[in-house]
C-alpha cells in the first residue's frame, strides 16, 4: 500500500462549483503521478466547514487514512461567520497536535476574509497562520488565493470560490510546500 496525504478543508479544497477532477486537490495528485508515485491523495474536504468541524472529524481521518501528511485548509467559513479568532487559533492548534501525535507532518493553508469586516479583526484572523505555523513549528502557505481573489475572471460567480482557471495556479502555491515534505 502507498503512502498517503489527506487534505482536511472546506469548499476551496472540495471543489465547489466545479468538477472535482479540475480541482486543486486532483491536480496534486496528478503532479505527484509525475514524481512521488508511491503517494495518494484523500480528500476529506467539506464545502462549509469550520476549524471546528475538522477539528470533529480529524481522529477518525487520521485513523483511517494513517497519512504521511496532512494538508490542512480551514478558516475560511470561521472568519466568514464572525466567529473569535482564539478559537479558530485553538482548533487549529489542536488539529496539528492530534497530525503530529499520529505521527503525520502538517501544512498549513492559510486564508484571509473580506476586508468589509473591518480591519482589525482581517489582520487578527490572517495572523493566526503565521503565528501558529511558528509556534508550532510547522511549514504554511501565504494566503492561497493571492492574486486570484481580486481577479475576477479567476473567480466564480458568487464572488468567493476561484474557478478552474484558478486551481493550477492554487497548487502552484502549494507545490513547493509540499514537495519538502515528500523528501
């Protein structure tokens, strides 16, 4: 049997609005295909899913996957719905405890929110990934969707999920990321 990587995340990683084969996640798959065969991707994103809610279901993933790596894209849903950025920073915290116990690495996928719920809670909310990434020693990625968000031909209709033409760019960010861990 492989090696596997589960992504834990919300509807960005789960494809919403688009077929799931033009997803970021297939499109890892598709590259490790390239270099690193021996590994699968399992995806157990859910569109609308708080840290919370990975922070629920990660114990059961862990245990069936065993994963080598654990991709971890949540927040988003979180700062969408006003919720307090010291929980969201908890159960972030709480999910990398529980990979790096199973003996899994991290990486995290970091996100940021509109900026029309005002400026101090945008930068209390983006701080979270920086901060917890050093304080828990872990790789992370700078806002996923830089230079996508604001580009409307990159994004779907509804204003907030990036379209097909947006994912290979999404794991162009990730990519590097991740192939340190593989090594």
């Amino acid at each position: 049997m492989g090696k596997s990587i589960v992504v834990l995340g919300d509807s960005i990683s789960a494809a919403y609005g688009i077929e799931v084969r033009q997803g970021w996640v297939a499109l890892v798959q598709q590259k490790l295909q390239e270099s690193h065969k021996d590994y699968a991707v399992n995806n157990e994103s859910i569109s609308g899913d708080t840290s919370a809610g990975g922070l629920a279901r990660i114990d059961n993933i862990l245990l069936r996957h065993k994963p080598e790596i654990v991709i971890v894209e949540l927040g988003a849903n979180d700062g969408l719905r006003g919720l307090s950025p010291a929980i969201l920073k908890s159960n972030l915290a709480e999910i990398i405890k529980r990979i790096h116990k199973s003996g899994a690495k991290a990486l995290l996928l970091s996100m940021r929110i509109p900026p029309n719920y005002g400026k101090r809670y945008t930068e209390m909310f983006y701080n979270i990934y920086p901060d917890l990434a050093k304080e828990q020693k872990i790789p992370f990625v700078p806002f996923i969707l830089e230079d996508i968000a604001l580009a409307k031909e990159l994004i779907q209709q509804d204003g907030l999920h990036p379209n097909e033409k947006a994912q290979g760019m999404i794991v162009e960010k990730i990519w590097p990321h991740l192939e340190k861990l593989l090594k």
